[in-house]
C-alpha cells in the first residue's frame, strides 16, 4: 500500500477536521529513542513526541518490560469497582509529588476528562457555575473545556454549561498588557482579575484555571509570580485555583517539577496527562481532600487508571526520577534556546524564541511589525521535516513552531536537532522574502 493510498482511505472514513501535519502525510510505523521511522524507511528525530506525549521517547525497556509483565496476567482492565495495585501505587507517588496537602487522585484517560473532572470536583464544592479562565488557553475538546477554551481554532461550539469570565494573561508579545512596561505587566493582570470580578461575575466564582505555560497557544508564558499575584485575589473571595499541568508537568520546564511552582503559590487542584503515560491514555486531577470529596453522587471512569495504563505510569514515573529527567531538560533545552536565539532570534520574520526547559516556541510575523505569519510557520514546519526532524505548530494565529522533544533527549540529538531547525528556519525566512 502507499502513503497516497492510506491517505485517500483516511480522507474517506475520517472527519475532515482531524488536521494532518504536512502537504504530503506521513505514517510512522516504529520508532527507538528520539527517532521514529516511517512508512517509506525515513527516520526523523522527533523533537514534538505525539504532542509533548511521549515523555520518556519510544521502546523504552523498562517501560515495554512493565506493560508486558501486566499483560502476561491476563489483565487488562477489572474496572475500578475492584481494587487495583498498580493504580493505588500510582497514586502514592502522584500524591507524595503532587505538592498539595492530604491529596487525593482521580484518574481519567486524556486531559480533557482530567480537566471535566476539575470542573466537576470544584463546581460541586463552591456550589457555582461561575469560571474564571484565560484568554489564548486550551482545556479540551468536551463542552465544558471548550466553554473555558480561550482559543477560537479550537473552540468549536458555542454552548456552554459553565458562565465564563476571561483573564488577561499578562503574556510579553501579544494582548493589552503587552503595551505597559514589562514591570507592570503582572499587577495590571491582578488588577484586571478584581476587575473582571466586580463586573462579570455575581461573585460566588467557583475556581480560576490556568495553564503555567500555554500549550496549544504557542507555549506562551505569563510572568512568573502571576498565579501568586492572583492567589492573593481568589483567597479573598474563596474561589479555587487549577493549574493545568497537562504539558508542563513531570519536569518538563526544567525549573521545577511542575509548571505552577513557577509562581510560589500551590494550587487547590492539578490536573495532569499526556508524559505520564509515554503513550498510554492516562491522566487525572489531584486535589485536597476536602475539595475532592465534594462529589456527591458515585462517579467513576470505567477505563480511567486500568492495570495495564497504571503500569506503564508507574514505570514512566519510575524512570523520570530515576535519571533525574528534569535536570536532563534544563541541561539540553538550554542548548536549543539559547542557540536558537544566538541564530535566528534577529532574523526578519522572527517575533521571539521563548521557552522554559524542553518547552520551546518559535513565532513567526511578517517583518517590521507583530502581524502573524502562518505560511511562514508552515514553510518551517515542512522544511524540518525534510531535514529529518519532526516539530509541532501552534499558537492563536497558527504562526508558532512548537517544540517538545522528549525529556531523555541527548546533548548530541539536541545540537542535530539545532542545526536541522536554524538551517529550516533561515531557507524559510529567505525564500518568504524572495516572494
């Protein structure tokens, strides 16, 4: 079969709005390490991981080894009406790192259903529909994440269950807080919260959620100290704060374990996903135990924390600590961004390199000013591609090179990966301007 073949059956039986990457699809059919090949024998260094999914990158033994011992049992899924060992040890040690205090986790299979289940746990406990959410951020696909999804590619119904109020994020480039001076940014955003309190909400908010670092729009980061700033704000009234760790989690900004000690506050609820599974569906919130057991009807998740999910996370987790992935993260994403930005950060098109860790952005406008570039983003994405190297795109206007590699990237594949992206970018760059 071809890949024209495949993708003609694909276009027949799928909805066309499950985008593909590149003008001419590609299928990956195995992959070892940092590396996957695809159906025509071509490898690529992966540097975007199935979405920042494949935490820990592809065939890890220890990892294989796990799954394999629990599907020797026989044992796929029980459901959660029976106790489960791997899902009660997973538990433990997402509670003993979670950072917050006598916690508790629910586990779900993606992280719009950890996200739903935030909802569902901090709803219940204020007895309010009221949110609080940023703009530019992403939550999920479910009607309730994609009522409090501040992102319109990706918002994709108008009905909501929830009543939202939007938050400016305070972000560097973009929105109206970019016009004051960076010192000011992040007290105009507090100041914007009592605002937005007074004026669109009847005050019994049920909970603010927040990525530390935006995800799907273009791994944009507020000011650090932000959630601190507006911590202050929400104890005054009451209302939760959720951090959606669903891509900054398990060490993956480098700094810290996770996105929101960023800004030395701890949130009442987290939620997390994607890494921790390394391709298994696997996902949750943890939350205080009072706020957790505010549910008051049985709810459960038939797949939600499975024997045979639970025990690749529990290896994936494992693994992590075991070799210290976090600081493998700070080490090798400082030789990305810092040769990003001594390389292509001054070049015509270039808006900024940004990023924490193995978290790195590349957004792209038309020069002399900020107005976006998508066909340039694109031109990049199909040039790093035939380099060799795999990189994700995103951000509110489609114009963001998004870079995940997993965390066990290598000081060599990072300076491959580097050279494969600067030469991408600069073809790119030059032939826009030759248009």
């Amino acid at each position: 079969m071809t890949a024209d073949d495949l993708l003609a059956r694909h276009r027949a039986v799928l909805p066309s709005w499950m985008p593909l990457y590149y003008a001419e699809p590609i299928e990956l059919v195995a992959g070892s390490g940092r590396r996957v090949t695809d159906a025509q024998g071509r490898s690529y260094l992966d540097f975007f991981g199935g979405v920042l999914t494949n935490m820990i990158g592809y065939d890890i033994p220890e990892i294989r080894e796990a799954v394999e011992r629990q599907l020797r049992t026989g044992l796929v899924h029980t459901s959660t009406l029976y106790l489960i060992r791997q899902q009660v040890e997973l538990a433990e040690k997402v509670t003993s790192l979670a950072g917050i205090p006598d916690a508790r986790v629910f586990f779900t299979n993606s992280g719009t259903e950890a996200n739903e289940a935030a909802l569902l746990v901090a709803t219940n406990h204020r007895r309010s529909h009221q949110i609080l959410a940023v703009r530019n951020s992403y939550h999920g696909r479910s009607y309730a994440t994609m009522g409090i999804t501040g992102h319109r590619s990706w918002t994709a119904s108008a009905h909501n269950p929830l009543q939202v109020a939007w938050l400016h994020s305070g972000e560097r480039l973009r929105g109206l807080l970019a016009r004051l001076p960076e010192a000011d940014r992040m007290d105009a955003a507090v100041e914007d919260l009592r605002e937005v309190l007074a004026t669109q909400t009847s005050g019994d908010v049920a909970c603010l959620i927040a990525e530390p670092i935006q995800g799907v729009g273009g791994f944009v980061a507020p000011p650090d100290g932000l959630f601190a700033g507006w911590r202050k704000v929400l104890d005054e009234h009451g209302i939760l704060l959720i951090s959606d760790e669903v891509q900054t989690g398990w060490g993956r900004t480098g700094e810290h374990f996770w996105g929101y000690q960023a800004h030395g506050v701890t949130p009442d609820l987290l939620t997390f996903a994607k890494g921790i599974g390394n391709g298994f569906a696997l996902a949750g919130v943890v939350g205080r135990a009072d706020i957790m057991e505010s549910v008051p009807a049985i709810s459960f998740s038939t797949f939600g924390g499975n024997p045979l999910c639970t025990a690749a996370g529990n290896a994936v987790l494992d693994y992590l600590r075991d070799h210290d992935l976090q600081a493998n993260a700070a080490r090798v994403g400082a030789i990305l961004l810092d040769g990003l930005r001594a390389t292509v950060a001054d070049l015509d098109g270039v808006a900024e390199v940004r990023g924490k860790g193995l978290m790195l952005a590349v957004e792209f406008v038309r020069p002399g000013g900020l107005e976006p570039d998508p066909a340039l983003a694109a031109g990049v994405l199909e040039a790093c591609r035939a380099g060799g190297l795999l990189v994700g795109k995103g951000g509110l206007h489609g114009n963001v090179l998004r870079m995940g590699p997993p965390l066990t990237l290598t000081e060599d594949e990072a300076r491959e990966g580097l050279a494969i992206l600067v030469e991408a970018i600069r073809s790119a760059v030059a032939a826009e301007a030759a248009r």
